[in-house]
C-alpha cells in the first residue's frame, strides 16, 4: 500500500514532491522530526503508536502540516477526533489512483497558498520596519512642535495609538560624565546615528512607545499610557524598568546615558510632558529622574480639584463651549461649597482664569492685546456681590475667549478649503491627487480629508468628479470637440474611463448627452 502511493505520487509530481515512508507510528513521529514535512497520510491502525497518536506529537513540533487520514475504519470516534487534530479530510480505504491525485493535488494548492501568504506577511512586515520609524518621528515631532492636533490624529491612526494619555522621556547620551554631567564630544551625533536602530530596538523591549528622532545629543520617547495619573507604585515601577534599559543600552552601545521623565498628560498636550521631562533630565545629575521626585512644582495645602481646573483650561483652549461653562461651574461649586464666606478670594481666583484664558488666546492668535483693555475688570468684579452674578460674570469672560478660539478655527478651515478649492478649479484638467491638494495647503492629506468633506459636505473625489463632469458638459455644447479631446481636457487620459464616470453621474453616455442636448 505505502510503495503503491508513493508511486502513484512520484509519477504525478515528481518535479515537486519528495516522498518518504514509515510504517508506524513511532517512525511517523522520527521522520517527522528530521524530514520536516508539509503533508503527512496517515493510517490510523499502525503497530504500536496509532495514526491519531503520532499526529498529536507531530502537531507539538510542526502545527502548520497539513493532515490526511487514510484508513479502511469509518468509526465515529475516530473521525471525531481526526477533526479535533485538524485533519483536512478523512479518507476511506480503498482509494483509487485518481481520489489519490485529487488529495494530493488540493494539499500541494494548499502549501503554496501558505508559502505566497507567507511570503507576502514578510514583504510587508520587511516595508512595515521600515515606515514605522518614520511614522513615529512624525508623531513625535508633532507632539514637540505643538501642531494642535492636526497630524497628531492621522498619526496615532497609523500607529494604532488608541490611548488618550502618555508621557514623555528624554534619553540624553554623551561619551562621559564631567563633574556629575554628561558630555559629548564633537561628531558625537553622527556616532550615534550608527547605534539609532539598537537604540530602538532595546528602548522597545523595555516600553511599548514611539521614538524620535536624535536631535541635539538627545532622544525623545513618547509612552501612550491608559490612565491619566501615574501613582507612586507605577511611578517606581517607570523609573527600575528604565534603569533596566540603561543598564542594557551601555553594556551594548558605546555611550553614557541620562534620563528624564515628563508627567501623563492627554496626547495632544504631551509637549508640556516633553518639557518637563527636559527640565529633569537638566536639572538633576541622577541617571533617571522622574518629574514628580524634583521639587520644581509646589503642593497645595488642601484638597484641590486639580483636574477640573486642567479640564477648563482645555476646553478653552478648544473652543468648547459646552465644555468649558460644564467645567468653569464644577469649580466655581466647589469654591462656593468650600469658602463660602471668602468672596474676595473666589473673585481673585475667578480673575486668574481669565486672564490666564485670555493670554493663551493671545498666544493662539485668538485674540489681539491692548494695555487698556482689561481697565474694567477688577471694578466690574468688585461691584458684585452676589456669587451668581460672578458666575455669570466669569462664564461671560470664558465664554468670549472661547469664541474667539472657535472662530479662528473656523477661519482657518474655510481658508485652507478656500486655497484647496481655488486650486482644484485651477488644475482639474491635469493629473491631480488628494495629495497634491493637501501638499498646496500645507496640511497632512487625513486632515486635509476630514477638514474638506466637513466644510464642503462631500469628499475630495466626489468634489472633483463633479467639478470635471460639469466641465465637460460645459464643452459639449461645442460641435467642434471631440469626446476624446473633452476627456483630456477634462483630467481623464482613458476615454473610455471617462465615458463610464459619466455615465455613473449623468445615467446617460456622453454621446447620448451631446445628442439629446443638441436638439
């Protein structure tokens, strides 16, 4: 039975098989082992081990073989336990020569379809090392270069970036230490640049992350993180596994290193998790150094409603409304419940939001600075004496500033779609992409996208597809064009293609659209 096989197959795939046989269970286990097959046929009732048994080792060491039972015993249970190994099918003794070709056929489809498969998830995995990297500097430097948000979003879809917290680090490296500090020699960047990937590679065995690039004898490490605070044990937890990576990065990289630790903020204010962390690793000769154990920062001297407070500057700093007069109310509460009878206090505090909003409105660009233009406020908020006529005094303030901030916004969106429509109009008749659009305004092609079907209420393509159809009626009306020079003029190279676009939009050809309007 086994040489009948063997030469049924040798003389139908001899160019792409080679065939070994054993005769039991024991030697199908053995030769399994050294021969590292792709397809096994297998008897169930074999001396000593039996077919089902050696099929159970050999799946501990080869679970990607394929399986065929050939036995002349059609018992359910071993059928049913045939199935739990992953056979591919159970076949009844006796087999003829062509059921034989068949199975041996669809099992040899089935290894070249794995080997294409997996030859593909290599070439992608092999492009995929060498983007990431890129994407990750680019997400790294939109953080530091504060793109509010803009690339920030695209990248962390790229990334598969799904928390909504992070904190920053700042790996400083230098040949030696110098009275506690450490220093670099010249063309010390460049020597590092050799070392970048190893670099990586040991930081992300140690901390799932994103990596920028070097920069002035220094990294910077972006660690997404779900909670949005790092309590002490966490902390300490942060600051061994660091050490740890130090500890590896020195033993293989010819290099010092020092590290800071920035604080958890949300994603897109992780900049100022960046600056602290560049402030630790500046202000401490420590070879890691978290933020929190650097008494920079003071402590308040009660309970203090710390996020919420965090939370109103950010809302403010959006744009949001609703946001904002939800967390402004939640601390103007909590001042009223707390100091009932310190209004003077409630009124400075209520002041220090506003003038704070208002100076980073400014910064924004938002709003515009005039010395005088404050002159009211202290003798506005001192006439009140009433907490809700404060509150609504303060939320007026908040309000306004908020406005300011969505506006500019709004500007900003129509003047980018505005330049991006002028552009489309201008170059419709040529080859011309979402990222040519996106490239002319100066935006990353995600936000472009989301910013354009926003405003116009439909995306890129359908934009340019109608702006092209339109065109081209428009050229139909002249007897003397042809279709194909109204398809070239009209940013369609394939007349053909151009015929069945227009089709999809008018329901008619356009010949049938040249006849019935002529009339």
């Amino acid at each position: 039975m086994r040489e009948s096989l063997k030469n049924i197959i040798l003389q139908n795939f001899e160019d792409c098989c080679e065939v070994m046989t054993v005769k039991s269970g024991r030697g199908a286990i053995e030769q399994a082992e050294s021969f590292h097959p792709d397809i096994v046929f297998m008897d169930i009732q074999m001396p000593g081990i039996n077919g089902i048994d050696a099929l159970k080792e050999i799946r501990k060491t080869n679970p990607s073989i394929l399986c065929y039972i050939l036995s002349a015993y059609d018992k359910f249970d071993y059928a049913k336990e045939a199935i739990s190994l992953g056979v591919e099918k159970y076949l009844m003794k006796p087999i003829n020569k062509k059921s034989m070709i068949s199975a041996v056929t669809e099992a040899i489809d089935k290894v070249e379809l794995y080997r294409r498969q997996r030859s593909d998830q290599l070439k992608i995995q092999e492009k995929l090392e060498t983007i990431i990297p890129i994407v990750e500097n680019g997400f790294v430097g939109s953080i530091l270069m504060q793109n509010e948000g803009q690339d920030t979003d695209y990248y962390q879809q790229l990334l598969d970036v799904t928390e909504e917290y992070g904190y920053a680090m700042i790996i400083r490296y230098g040949n030696d230490y110098q009275d506690g500090r450490l220093v670099s020699s010249v063309g010390m960047t460049v020597k590092m640049q050799e070392f970048y990937r190893e670099m990586c590679s040991i930081i992300k065995s140690y901390f799932r992350c994103c990596i920028g690039s070097l920069l002035s004898g220094s990294l910077a490490v972006i660690v997404p993180v779900k909670c949005a605070v790092m309590d002490y044990e966490e902390r300490i937890r942060v600051i061994e596994n660091t050490r740890k990576m130090v500890r590896n990065m020195e033993e293989r990289i010819d290099a010092r290193f020092r590290v800071g630790i920035g604080r958890v903020k949300r994603i897109k204010e992780l900049h100022a998790s960046y600056h602290e962390a560049f402030q630790a690793v500046n202000e401490s000769r420590s070879r890691v150094i978290h933020m929190d154990d650097i008494s920079f920062r003071g402590i308040y001297k009660e309970e203090f409603p710390v996020e919420t407070e965090e939370n109103l500057y950010r809302c403010t700093m959006a744009g949001d409304v609703q946001g904002m007069t939800q967390e402004a109310n939640a601390f103007f509460d909590w001042m009223v419940i707390h100091y009932p009878d310190n209004m003077n206090n409630i009124r400075l505090k209520v002041l220090e939001f506003i003038l704070t909003a208002e100076k980073e409105a400014f910064h924004a660009g938002a709003m515009d600075y005039g010395f005088d233009d404050r002159r009211n406020y202290l003798t506005d908020i001192m006439k009140l004496q009433d907490y809700e006529e404060i509150r609504r005094w303060f939320l007026d303030k908040m309000t306004i500033v908020c406005l300011s901030i969505q506006n500019k916004q709004e500007n900003q969106s129509e003047t980018v779609v505005e330049k991006a429509m002028n552009y489309i109009q201008a170059n419709f008749g040529g080859d011309i992409s979402l990222d040519d659009v996106s490239k002319e305004v100066n935006v990353s092609p995600y936000y472009f996208s989301k910013l354009f079907k926003k405003e116009t209420g439909e995306n890129f393509i359908e934009y340019l597809t109608k702006l092209r159809i339109d065109r081209a009626k428009e050229m139909m009306k002249n007897p003397e064009l042809s279709i194909k020079e109204i398809s070239m003029a009209c940013g369609y190279v394939d007349p053909n293609y151009f015929s069945r676009i227009f089709k999809k939009q008018t329901d008619v050809t356009p010949r049938e659209y040249r006849e019935k309007n002529s009339l």
